[in-house]
C-alpha cells in the first residue's frame, strides 16, 4: 500500500501557463487569490486527518465540515490565514466563525466550541496548482495540483531551498463563481489523491501530464513529463534521452552492463562520494541520489541486478525546481525494470 501511495504521490507537474489561460477564460477573477485559501485547506486536512489517509476530503453542501478540520482550520490561520479574515477571536467565537467558514464553504459548518491553541510545528504545507478545468456553463473550475511540505511557502524559496521540498500527494479544489463567497468563489470541495470518488478527474489530469516510455529491448520502463515533445526524444543502443530546447531540463536513461558484480548500495554510494554535498537515499527497489552541480539541481535513480545497472537521470535548473521538483518523485517511482533488483 505505502508503495502505490507513494506511486500515486508522484504525479507531477503539467505546464503552468495552462492554469492562467484556462483560469482567465473561465470569467473567475485573480487565480492567486486562492492561493492561501488551497494552501490552508491542504494543511487542515492533514493536521486534522490523524491516521485516516483516506479522510483527506472536504464534502459539498450535502456534507457537513468535521469538528476536527473547522479546529485545525481556524488555529492553523491564526498563523497562515489573515488575509482570509481569520483573528485571533475566532478562537472562542463560535460566530464568527461560522460566518466567515460559511462565505468560504459549500459544506455546512458545525457548532463548535473553544478552540485549543497548540504548539506549531515547524513545516509549512501547501498546495501547489498545476492545471485548471472548466466543469460546467456555471463558473465550477476544478484546480489540480500536488500538496507539499516545505520549510516555507513554496514561492518564497530560492535556490537549494527548492530541493527540501516533499511533495506529499495530489489533490484536487472545485470551486464555482460566487459573488457572495469570498474572493468571489466558493469552495464546493477537496479531495486528495486517495479519494476514489474523484478517479476520473485525476486519471484525466494523469493522461494530460504523462507519457510512459517503455524500452523492451533493453528491459526497463519509465514515464516522463509530457513537456518533453516526441521530438526532441533521442533513442540509441544504451537507452533514451530527452532536452528542452532552452537547455532548462533534460532526462535519460540507461543501462549498462555490471561488469563487477556490484551491489545496489555500494554501487551507488561510491557514485555519491565523488559528488559534492549529495543527498543519497537507499530502499529495497531503488537508490536516488539528489545533488547540485553548475546551477543545476541533478536527481538519479539506480536498479542494480546481478547483470545490469539500470539509471535514469532528470535535470533541471535549480531555480526552476518548484516547477520540476515534483517530477523527482514521479521518475522515482515509475522507473522499473523487467529483472528484481539486488540490495
């Protein structure tokens, strides 16, 4: 189970450009005007979830809002959610509360009593907008994107920073135009990836993002990000290789025979040694090895068998990896071979 979460977990980043463009035509007003509200909601859903992985979902009218979220909701704003009128009052005022969750929330808000402060933790989590879908004539959008952990919201990290990201899950916002709602659209649901009610939404939003790749001859399969046009992809005896036309990112893979019998782990930390200030993670399947060389953030991942060493590499500038980085964790887990590997 925790390797399809983390399989699901890694559908990335489409091109952003298609977010505005689809946003604008849908009549709605400035997109990043929700951007708190989607960061907020993704936070008091994990904070509120406890060990349910599948209770990441925020009903319509005809549900009604968990006392555990409207909790989480509100204290987590005490600290991320001024600008969506969150005080400090609203602690105790049960009210005030509700009036305000109510020009937010299609769902119908619980009578909730005090809420207890609690000691912050220190991640931020977020949610990070990839693609936007008109539903209907009525103004209903869906916004699909990835939920992450990061030390900090992620349009304000630069540089390494970029790569402490952790993308967490997809997840999915519909929203229809609403002159009373604030922001002028209301919130008529959230579902994470796991939500099997939303399938067909992100299977859509899947097949608009991924390509898979499969090389028979050499064993070994893979999906990469649809930016990657059929034709800038390169195809050779060892493997396959792909670079956007400015030069901003690139990707193979390969296979080479293992001449010396090496093992999985001690393959790949005599690779890491030789490279300044990697980052080196090891599992029974894989290892990844997550470095940064020339303004450039490089991020590999190795399958080693008792004949084959198996490597497929995603490159990408280093100030572009709010856009890339999620597409580490999606090559991570879609790379795989026709052999078992060998720890």
């Amino acid at each position: 189970m925790k390797q399809i979460i983390r399989k699901i977990s890694a559908i990335l980043l489409a091109a952003c450009l298609l977010l505005g463009t689809a946003f604008a035509e849908s009549g709605a007003a400035d997109l990043e005007a929700l951007y708190p509200l989607m960061d907020l909601v993704s936070a008091a859903c994990l904070d509120a979830q406890g060990d349910d992985e599948y209770a990441l979902v925020i009903p319509d009218s005809e549900g009604v809002l968990t006392e555990q979220f409207v909790a989480s909701f509100v204290r987590i704003g005490q600290t991320y959610g001024q600008n969506l009128g969150i005080t400090p009052e609203m602690m105790e005022d049960t009210k005030a509360r509700m009036e305000l969750l109510s020009t937010i929330f299609d769902a119908q808000i619980p009578e909730t009593g005090a809420i207890l402060p609690e000691e912050g933790g220190i991640s931020y989590i977020g949610f990070y907008p990839a693609n936007v879908y008109n539903v209907d004539e009525n103004g209903t959008i869906q916004i699909v994107g990835m939920i992450y952990v990061a030390p900090a919201p992620i349009d304000q990290l630069s540089g390494t920073l970029l790569n402490e990201v952790s993308w967490w899950d997809r997840g999915i916002f519909t929203f229809q135009a609403d002159e009373r709602a604030l922001n002028g659209y209301r919130l008529m649901g959230f579902s994470s990836g796991m939500d099997l009610n939303m399938e067909e939404a992100f299977m859509q939003y899947d097949a608009d993002i991924i390509q898979e790749y499969v090389d028979t001859n050499l064993g070994y399969r893979l999906c990469y990000p649809t930016i990657f046009a059929d034709d800038v992809l390169v195809e050779d005896e060892s493997g396959v290789k792909a670079e956007m036309p400015d030069g901003s990112a690139s990707f193979f893979a390969r296979r080479i025979d293992n001449a010396d019998g090496s093992d999985l782990e001690s393959y790949v930390n005599l690779i890491a040694s030789g490279l300044n200030g990697a980052k080196v993670t090891i599992s029974e399947y894989n290892a990844t090895i997550l470095y940064t060389k020339d303004n450039y953030t490089v991020f590999d991942v190795y399958i080693v068998t008792e004949s084959y060493i198996y490597q497929a590499e995603l490159q990408f500038l280093t100030e572009m990896s709010s856009e890339f980085g999620m597409y580490c964790n999606f090559l991570e887990n879609s790379f795989g071979t026709d052999e078992g590997a060998q720890g």
